[in-house]
C-alpha cells in the first residue's frame, strides 16, 4: 500500500477471531478500526495493543485502534468486517442500518445461521441494507494461531470476482493465503453446519470410539452437507475446498474447537448449559443444528448425523443412545 491511501477497514467484533482479523489486517497495512460493545475492553485494547481476554499475550500492531462508538469506527470505511456472533447479527443490523455506509464492502467472518430463521449472513446483510458489496471470509483457521502469525489458507467468497480479489488482497501476505470463489452459499453453509459436526466428533471422541470412527464421521458428515449445499445452489467443489473439507478437518479434529470441546463435555455427562458455561464463549454448532435440521426438512435432504446432534440437544436423547441409532441404520451405497 505504500505510496496509496492505506485501506480503511472497521472491524465490528472484539472476540478472539475478530481481533486475530484485526491484527492481521493492520499488519498488512490497513488502517483499521476495532469496534467492541464492552467500552472498558474496548480502551484496555487501544492502552494495552493486545486483547486481554480473549488473546492475552499476543501483540496487536499499534496502528490498529479500538474503540466502542460504531458511528467512528465505520466512518469513511471501505471495508466493513462483521465478526459479531450470528444469533445478534441480524438485529444489530437492523439496529444500525442508517449508522452502516452503503459504499463500503460487508465482510462476513462469522459462521452459522441467524436464530429462528435459518437466514445466512449474506441474506441478513442483503435485508437490512439492500444491494451493498458482500464477501465471506472462510476455512480452516484458528484465531490463535492466525494472531501468531502462522502459516494459513482461506477461501474468499463473493458473486463479484473484483470484489473478492479486494478483500484478498487485504489478507495475502508471506504466510496467509487467499483463494477468491463466486460461491457464497456454498461457502457459507459448509461453515455453519461444519459446527455441528464437530459437536459429533468431539463426542464421539470423549466415547473413545477412536480415530476410525472419527474419519467415517467427517466422511460422511460431509457427504451430508454437500447433499444439502446441492439442493440449495451451492457448488459441490466448495464442499471438497478450503471452506467445506478443510474447515471442517481442523474443527473435528483439534481441542482449540469449541465445538468439538463441547461434544467431549457432552460425552462426560455434562449438560449443554454447563458444558457452554465452562467453554466460555458461543458454541456457534448448538444453533446451527436446530437451523440444519430446519434446512434439510425444507430441500428435503436426509442428514442422519446432523438430525441426531440436534435430536440430543433439542429432543433430550441420550448420546449415547444416538450413537447407536446411528450405527443402527440401514447401509446404503455409497455412490
């Protein structure tokens, strides 16, 4: 960016991925905006260039700000980043529409489905502020290891080439690379329903079912939600991709997933309610199965591993009883 105007990008979520993004982004250049609802977290950010409570330790650049007014942080963007989790999104959204530049790219980094609805971000953003510029950022990375500068991959969906190429370019360095895609919906529901997923593994793992088991999982929760990705648009190459297969390897596999930590809660005999409460952040899976059973209900898609993670969660059947039913089921072919 040397000789040009540095990219101006506010970043809308504090948590740990946001503020890995926002790290990253101001590294690479950009001038960016941290916005945080919690002011104390907020100025503790901007004092300290670090995020104490959700990556203590890691050294944010100091070109990066923070702050808790949205009306500064969005103030002559050309990006706006939304790292706000999913089940508040499409309120805040509304909430601020008329605060929210029309100019500027919306990119998503979240993942999962809005509450109720079943919405994806892209169309939660599509209804409250109409034809903006829209790019999710997606695949498998955790924020801990992206805020310490290792190396990563990530996929860049927008039905505008131009502007994912854009959005690219801001994350691309010497050890972070970008692959643009035309498939949002794809890319967005491999992300949502990756969550349940690995809610699956992580309990199937505290079972001590083993590694073979954990594999047949991923292969055939994958098979699933390629079915439905079909069904509703998306390109099935997405699903084998960076934001489909990778993602959803790294989320099933490794502790740092929460959604996986909380599957091997679950396998302990811990309840839902207190295996989030000792998590300490979203489970972004919990919902995200309630809204991919309501997805598959209406493409009309049988998703056996998803309906028993929701079934456990929503219907109070037991995991382990679950489990069983699973195996139970009639083998089909697999082509």
């Amino acid at each position: 960016m040397s000789g040009e105007e540095p990219t101006r990008i506010a970043v809308l979520g504090a948590g740990s991925w946001g503020t890995a993004l926002a790290g990253l982004l101001a590294f690479n250049g950009a001038s960016v905006h941290l916005w945080a609802r919690d002011c104390e977290q907020a100025a503790a950010i901007d004092r300290q260039h670090q995020n104490p409570r959700y990556l203590p330790g890691v050294s944010l650049p100091e070109r990066l700000r923070a702050g808790c007014d949205l009306g500064t942080a969005v103030e002559g963007a050309d990006q706006v980043w939304l790292v706000l989790p999913t089940k508040v999104l499409g309120d805040f959204l509304a909430e601020h529409r008329e605060l929210l530049p029309k100019s500027a790219i919306y990119v998503t980094a979240s993942k999962g489905f809005e509450p109720g609805t079943g919405r994806r971000i892209d169309q939660l953003v599509a209804d409250a502020l109409g034809d903006v510029a829209f790019a999710v950022v997606s695949g498998p990375t955790f924020a801990i290891e992206v805020a310490h500068g290792r190396p990563a991959a990530l996929a860049v969906g927008s039905r505008d080439r131009a502007v994912a190429e854009t959005v690219a370019q801001c994350l691309r360095n010497d050890h972070v690379r970008c692959y643009p895609s035309s498939d949002v919906v794809g890319i967005e529901l491999a992300g949502g329903l990756k969550n349940v997923l690995a809610i699956a593994a992580g309990v199937s793992d505290g079972f001590g079912f083993g590694a073979n088991t954990r594999a047949a999982l991923i292969t055939r929760g994958l098979a699933e939600i390629t079915r439905l990705g079909e069904a509703a648009g998306a390109r099935t190459e997405t699903f084998t991709g960076l934001a489909g297969l990778g993602d959803l390897v790294l989320t099933c596999t490794d502790d740092h997933s929460r959604n996986r930590q909380f599957g091997l809660r679950l396998a302990r005999g811990e309840s839902p309610e207190a295996a989030v409460a000792a998590i300490g952040q979203a489970v972004e899976g919990i919902s995200a199965a309630r809204e991919g059973h309501r997805l598959a209900i209406a493409h009309g898609q049988e998703m056996p591993i998803t309906e028993a993670v929701y079934r456990v969660l929503y219907e109070g059947l037991p995991a382990r009883k679950a489990v069983a039913e699973l195996l139970a089921r009639d083998p089909r072919p697999e082509d």
